[in-house]
C-alpha cells in the first residue's frame, strides 16, 4: 500500500489504499488547505520531477528539494567526532543523497524541531539503517506515520550525541524543539526550525505561532523560548529556509530580537 503524501505540507502518512479524507496538519489554524483543495501525492511521484540538492551554506551542509515543494524548507547536517545528525527533514529521499551524507560520517540520529517538517522521516531513518527520529513528546499527536524509529523525548533538553543537545522550546508548537551543536572548532550553532525564524535582515529572528495565516506569539511563550536558550552559548542560528542564517553574534541577536518583539506587541 502506498504512503501518501500532503501536497501542502509534504507529510507522509501511514499506508492506506486510498488517500485520507483530510490532512489535521494542514487543518490546523498554524498551516492551511490549498486554495484548489485537499490533494495528495507519494514519494515515488514526487521523484519523477523533483530532486534532493545538497548545498554547502557557510560551512553548514544544508539538505533541500528542487524545484521548491510544499513548505519548502531545507534539512542541516550537524557534523561531529562522535557522528552526525540530521536536523529536520524533507519529503524526498534519494541513493545519491545517501550516499554523499553517509561519506561525510556516519548519520546517527534525526531530530525535528515540529510537525511541518516530518515530510518523509521514517523514508530517511530507513535509508540510514532505521536510525532513531528524536520528537519532542509534545508533538506525537500529530505523527501522521507511526514507526518504531520514533523516539519521543520529555523533559527541556535531550542529549543525543556529546556535543548535539535538543531544547525544548515550545512556541510555535506546544513540542517545537531547536538543536544545539557545539562545534569544538568553530562558533556553536542553534538550528532553529522556524522556532526561531531568521527574518530578512538576517540580524534578527522572529516568533509565530502561524507563519502563512499571520498570527503571532503571545508574550508568555516569546519569555518561554529565551529563557530556554539563555543557558546556552552559540554564535549562529540557522533557520528553516535557505541562506536565512545569522552567522556572528547569534546569542545577542536572539536576546535583542526578543525585546525588539516584545516591545512591539506591548499595550
């Protein structure tokens, strides 16, 4: 039987003969249904006419498909002595792909920051040996794809490699999580999601709780997620989307970008 695919949102879902009546990820106030309607696709048809491309963004291997797809977000590889991770995930899975990450070091683990990036994660633990996919307890509700890879986490932080750490943040979803690599040679790095959404000035970051319908955070959850972070030490934040990356100075600006929004949504 087939796994059928979210066209909007790119999310796989259990087999099934025929397509699901609807999809709750793309029912949510957070996303939307396409204006032409529920519509679906598999992972097979999706790789006649698009491809996985790897890109190199200022020392980050960045994971993505082309031509765009669905929310059109990009996976990073989080690289260490100990092995890799790969932070977030995209709906197509190819040898090629494989194979070059598998050159670069063993693939570990996956982590997803929150339901909109699940797209094809157990099509891509499988393809690395069912390795685990770490989700923050917070977001199983809305696994479209149950699997045994599935690892869900509690607590505030996760440990999965020595120098890879998941933080809870919430926010954006009551799961939503970042990663924080320690990079023993260079700046540490927070790959955010869009937990953490790098904006156009690329020396801020920004808070929704729906980023297409335009709904913000309230301030409770905006305090939430910096006192999450405050802990922590890093120079980059790497969001969702291609080149949107803050590559100096990552720690102030979320601290500066937190004021900057919260002063903006005051009374």
């Amino acid at each position: 039987m087939p796994h059928f695919m979210c066209v909007q949102c790119a999310v796989q879902f259990a087999a099934s003969d025929s397509p699901p009546s609807s999809c709750p990820i793309c029912s949510d106030p957070r996303q939307y249904v396409r204006w032409a309607g529920q519509a679906w696709t598999t992972m097979e048809e999706l790789g006649r006419d698009h491809a996985v491309v790897l890109r190199d963004e200022d020392g980050i291997l960045s994971i993505g498909v082309e031509p765009a797809f669905a929310i059109g977000q990009r996976a990073l590889l989080a690289e260490t002595a100990d092995g890799n991770v790969l932070w977030d995930c995209v709906p197509l899975v190819s040898d090629e792909a494989v194979a070059a990450l598998t050159a670069r070091g063993k693939v570990k683990a996956i982590a997803i920051s929150h339901p909109h990036f699940f797209s094809a994660i157990v099509e891509w633990s499988r393809a690395f040996g069912n390795i685990p996919v770490y989700i923050h307890e917070g977001n199983r509700p809305w696994v479209m794809r149950p699997d045994p890879a599935i690892v869900f986490w509690t607590g505030e932080t996760k440990a999965i490699l020595p120098d890879v750490t998941l933080i809870h943040c919430g926010g954006h979803f009551d799961g939503s999580s970042v990663c924080h690599w320690r990079r023993r040679d260079k700046s540490n790095v927070v790959l955010a999601g869009d937990t953490l959404q790098v904006v156009m000035d690329r020396k801020h970051v920004s808070f929704m709780y729906s980023y297409p319908n335009a709904v913000p955070l309230n301030a409770r959850a905006v305090k939430c997620i910096a006192g999450a972070l405050e802990s922590f030490d890093y120079g980059q934040v790497y969001s969702a989307f291609w080149n949107m990356r803050i590559l100096a100075d990552g720690k102030g600006a979320v601290a500066r970008s937190v004021e900057r929004y919260l002063t903006a949504i005051a009374d």
